[in-house]
C-alpha cells in the first residue's frame, strides 16, 4: 500500500475495528465455536479418473511461460 | 426488433419460444439490443457475449435442448467462471482472465436452454453493498440513476430491473443477492448454503459464499432456482439431498395456517419510515391471508454485523492469497530483476481496490497470533448463538420475516468514503448466511421517496420452498410483479 492509502486506511480500520469488537461484549465463554454452516465430515468423490487440463489450457491465462511451465520472477536472494 | 420482448417475464417469454410465436435468437437479440441502447446509462455488463448468447439461442431453436427455461436469456454476475469468456469479478488483478473452465451452475443453465448474455458488474470481488467498488466503475439503479443498485451483486439487479434481461445470477455472501434485490424492486434468493454448487464461484468467504437466483417474478426466481440446485461432487460443501419443491410452492403460494414470526430485533431507529411503513403492511397482508404472525426475538442478530466483519475478512484474506501473478492474473514489476516477492507485492498494490485491501488487512489482523481469541474465536461463538436463534426461533414459526434492507437505494458517492454506513446495508440480510439457511427478498410496494422496499423471508436449512409460498402469496396480493412497469426512465 501506498503511504496515502495507508493514512486513509488506519484511521478507518480503528474506526471498523471497535465496532466489531462488540463481539467481545457477547458472554460466550462456554459456546462452541462454528466455522461453518453445513457440519461436513470425510466428503470423498469417486476414485476414477477424468481429463484434466492440458498444458496448453493451464498455460493460456499464464503471465509467462516457457517450455510448457509457468515462469516466474527469481525466487531465490543472489548471494 | 422487438421491444416489447424484453418486457416478458421468463415464464412468458420461454412459452412463446416453445409454441415457435417467437424465436430464441429473436428473443436473443431483442435483449443485446436493449443491452446495447442501455447498458451505457446503466453500466450493468462489463461483458456482453454476443457470440455465445446467439449460439446458444440457436441450439435451444433447433431442438437441441428444452426445459421450462429454454431461450431465456440471463445476465450472469461476473464472479462466475466461464470457459472462454472473460471473468474479473469486478477486479483489475483479473482484468482480462479468460477462464479454462465453467462453473457448475453454467453447464447446468446450459443444459437448461438458458442463454447468458454475458457478465454484469459487481464490487470487487462480491466486497461491497452499492457496486461503488467495482473496478469497472459504479453500476446505476433503472430507479433513479444518481442511486446504488445495490451491491455486490448490482449488475444483476440492474439488467433485472432495467429489462436488459429477466433473469440473473447473483452470489450471496452478506445479502448481495437480496440487498440489490430489495432496492431495485426485484426478487433474490439466497439458497440453503450447500444448496447450489459453488464450483467455479470465485471465493471470496467459503463458509458463506452461495450462489441464487434474481428475477422479476417469484415463479421465475423458482424455475431458476430448481436449473442451478442440487448436489454436485466437485464442491465438497455441496448438499447430498432433493432439492426443495421451490416451484410447486411458489405456483401455490397459499400461506394459510403458516406460522411467521416478525423479527423483533430489526425495527426501529436507524429504519426508515417508508421502508417500516411498507413492511409493516405487508405483515398485515400475510395475516389477512390466513398466516399465524407472531413477534420473535433473536437477540444475537444485533451482533451478526460484527461477527460477519470478521468471519468474512478472515476468510478473504486468505482465499485472495491467490492472486499472486504466478499462473493467471496481473503481473506487474516482473523486469527480470525483481524477486517473485517483489513482484507480488506490486501486482497485489496495483490489482486490488482500497475495499479489498482493508477486508484482507482486517481478516489478517483478526487472525493474528494474540488477536485471534478475541476477534476471529468470539465472532465464531456468536456465530454458534445466530444459529441457535434460528433454530429456537423455527421451534415456534415456519418463517422468519424482516425489512430486507432498513432503507431504500441510498446515493452513489453517499457512503462510499464511510465503510462502516456501507457495510449496514447488510444488517438484515447477514444473519442468514452465518446460519446457512436460505432467505429471500421480494418486493412489497414503494417508499414514500417512490423507490422500492424489499421483503425479507428466511426460513430453516433446505426449506428454500416456504420463501417462495410466502414470496408468491405476497406478490399475489400486492401485485409486486407489475411494479417495475414503472421503471420507463431508460
């Protein structure tokens, strides 16, 4: 981020932050958390094959590719 | 052409195409016509496919495909992927992206008949409640075009409402099929979450995410609803069971002996008085037909609000890990020196809006070691609470009933800068996607400022059918489905 976006975002997140700390407020020490709607255990699909992409597909959105491989900027420092 | 075609409602239009009074590729280009007189004044498409949408009208012509839906055109929100058809879901950090697959939901309207004209404007990302950040510029509402359509899903509700197409495609993570619905006078469904396949639905929060149907009428928000629903293997939150009879309920629409419990929680100060006004007789009205209306209390729902600002952030921040300008998307900064970090981090500064960035800062910081108890974990437990106030709520009604929204199409430019007024447009609709079970907004008559009120009905988990019963008996009395004749501004 930018230094001017940085200067408009704090004061926001300070203004969003204290309202979703009403949170807090709930008395919930003994509540089970919920991270999701629908309680879903061990969900498989059937163990057969089917075509995926080809290379040619996978690469078409690609920013770079070469030699049928995505790529991409250094990933390693130059010492 | 022919004008008048693009005023039928999908039930009507589909008729036409099956009795050959009417073509599909005429009922086709009717709509690009009106997309292309309109869409400038609206900025409801960011794309339009005239290719595929005249392909597939030709298909549904030559017999190749039929259903009660076949030829109806639609306008499809553009955080669904399409094979070969651009999708942004209304970011620059996709700008341009031609997705190598469809979405789930795309076969199966595909497989129906149903032609998408192409990819309407939404916030970045579905973040936001008046399309003001969307990357693409702000939707308008065919209401009063200095207003929000609403948002995220604002494109949609605006081809709706405008008649540049009588079916839509929204996605709902905190009201952004409903909201949108409610201020343009149209009908949105929110499923049972698990009900419709999120595959091929960009995520933005997965525990909350769900993809539903905009319409004109409750009947054509059904037969949408029953094209897109049911199980699909490649989401693993999908639902193995029957879809909900959405369209014999909405064809019956009788609500007598229906328990309906008003929401006492979401009434009062900050509702405006046109907006109460509306709601409240159309209370009256479900009483008068026969429905047993009681007052519930759900006194966790006044804390949904904050509990959703930190359980979407938080999942957004780590879902838009992805845009990280390897594989597909912007890359920006790549000159060969710079390091993939580097590049990442410039790409991510120059691809996303301020909205995304203080959603992904939020959810980061509510995830944090040492903040995690306090922000993320409580707003987790009161999720728990939500759910249990619908569930002790559904012990004693059949439905539960509030405003849609608590007030009318506010300004484009009025909130935009106040991300706090911004987000409680969504004060009502949020509960619904914490507990997972479905709710609609549908039409019931206009404010004193003459813009449309929503309705809102939730019910429990996969009882989708009981929102249209009570949508369709509301319609019915109220003639909500003639309301848009008097959009004739465009």
């Amino acid at each position: 981020m930018s230094d001017s976006e940085l200067d408009a975002m704090a004061g926001q997140l300070d203004v969003i932050l204290s309202a979703v700390g009403r949170v807090q407020q709930v008395a919930a020490a003994d509540i089970p958390p919920t991270s999701h709607a629908v309680p879903l255990t061990n969900v498989f699909r059937p163990d057969t094959a089917a075509a995926g992409l080809s290379a040619e597909e996978a690469l078409a959105a690609a920013p770079a590719a070469e030699q049928d491989r995505f790529r991409v900027p250094r990933i390693l420092d130059d010492e | 052409m022919t004008p008048e075609l693009t005023r039928l409602t999908a039930v009507e239009t589909a008729a036409k195409i099956a009795a050959r009074e009417v073509t599909a590729v005429e009922v086709a280009q009717a709509h690009l016509d009106r997309i292309a007189e309109v869409n400038g004044t609206l900025n409801a498409f960011l794309h339009i496919d005239t290719d595929g949408a005249l392909t597939q009208a030709k298909r549904v012509d030559a017999g190749e495909v039929e259903g009660p839906l076949a030829g109806v055109p639609l306008a499809l929100k553009d955080v669904i992927v399409t094979r070969n058809v651009p999708t942004t879901a209304g970011s620059k950090i996709l700008e341009g992206w031609i997705p190598p697959y469809d979405a789930t939901i795309v076969e199966r309207m595909r497989d129906a008949g149903i032609v998408v004209l192409g990819k309407t404007n939404m916030d970045e990302f579905a973040m936001g409640s008046s399309t003001e950040h969307s990357a693409y510029g702000a939707a308008h509402n065919p209401w009063d075009l200095e207003r929000t359509p609403g948002g995220s899903g604002g494109g949609s509700s605006a081809a709706v409402a405008g008649f540049l197409a009588p079916l839509g495609i929204g996605t709902d993570t905190g009201g952004s099929i409903r909201q949108p619905a409610a201020v343009t006078g149209t009908v949105g469904t929110k499923p049972t979450y698990g009900g419709v396949s999120r595959y091929g639905l960009i995520a933005f929060s997965s525990s909350l995410d769900q993809a539903g149907p905009c319409a004109r009428t409750v009947l054509d928000a059904a037969l949408l609803h029953a094209v897109i629903a049911g199980h699909d293997p490649r989401d693993s939150t999908s639902i193995d069971a029957d879809v909900p009879p959405v369209v014999d309920a909405a064809r019956d629409g009788d609500v007598s002996g229906m328990r309906v419990g008003v929401v006492k929680e979401f009434a009062g100060e900050g509702y405006q008085d046109g907006v109460t006004v509306r709601f409240e007789e159309a209370v009256a009205t479900l009483a008068g037909l026969g429905a047993d209306v009681v007052e519930v209390s759900c006194p966790h729902f006044d804390y949904a609000l904050a509990a959703y600002y930190l359980i979407a952030p938080s999942e957004a921040s780590s879902n838009l890990a992805r845009y990280d300008a390897m594989r597909y998307g912007l890359r920006v900064g790549d000159d060969g020196d710079a390091s993939a970090e580097e590049v990442m981090a410039a790409t991510r500064a120059a691809g996303f809006g301020a909205e995304v960035k203080r959603r992904i800062m939020l959810g980061t910081y509510a995830l944090s070691a040492g903040y995690y108890d306090a922000y993320y974990g409580q707003a987790q437990k009161v999720r728990t609470l939500i759910t249990r106030d619908f569930e002790n709520a559904f012990t004693t009604v059949d439905v539960l009933v509030s405003p849609t929204t608590p007030t009318t199409a506010f300004k484009l430019g009025e909130r935009v800068d106040d991300p706090l007024a911004m987000y409680l447009a969504d004060l009502c609709t949020i509960p619904s996607n914490l507990y997972g079970g479905p709710a609609m907004s549908v039409p019931c008559g206009l404010s004193d400022d003459g813009l449309p009120v929503g309705f809102q009905v939730m019910a429990p988990v996969l009882a989708d059918d009981r929102l249209y019963r009570v949508g369709a008996a509301l319609e019915r009395a109220t003639g909500s489905d003639r309301l848009l004749e008097q959009v004739t501004n465009l």
